[in-house]
C-alpha cells in the first residue's frame, strides 16, 4: 500500500521529507550515509558550498509505503 508519493524536483530530497513530515505531524531521521549521491554531485555541490540533499533532483520519485508492499 503506498501512503504517499512525491516529486522532490523542487528543493530536493531534505525540503520534500520536511514537507511530508510536516504535513502529516511527525519527525523524520534519516542516514545521510545510505543515501547515494553520485561522487560528481557530491564534489560539484562541496565546490559550490551546497547541501546536495537540497538540490533539485529531476526524474526521482519519494515513495512511503508499507514494506510488505516493497517486497
């Protein structure tokens, strides 16, 4: 069962998981570590002085669903 799916082209991943946390009055954690993040993006975003769990990510999909559903 998926409970909610989201588009985080606008403001990325970090300001999509605060809008759905908002929205539904919960906090979220997450591992920076297990999110991949491709080395040029990585050191693009380092050059530039960027959060790169704050850049647009075009072509992505943030999915919650039910882990029975995911397997």
């Amino acid at each position: 069962m998926i409970h909610c799916l989201r588009d985080p082209t606008r403001g990325g991943l970090a300001t999509t998981l605060c809008e759905i946390a908002g929205q539904a009055g919960v906090g979220v954690e997450i591992y920076e570590q297990a999110i991949p993040v491709q080395e040029a993006v990585h050191a693009a975003c380092e050059l530039l002085g960027l959060d790169p769990l704050y850049v647009a990510n075009e072509g992505k999909l943030v999915a919650f669903c039910c882990a029975a559903s995911c397997l």
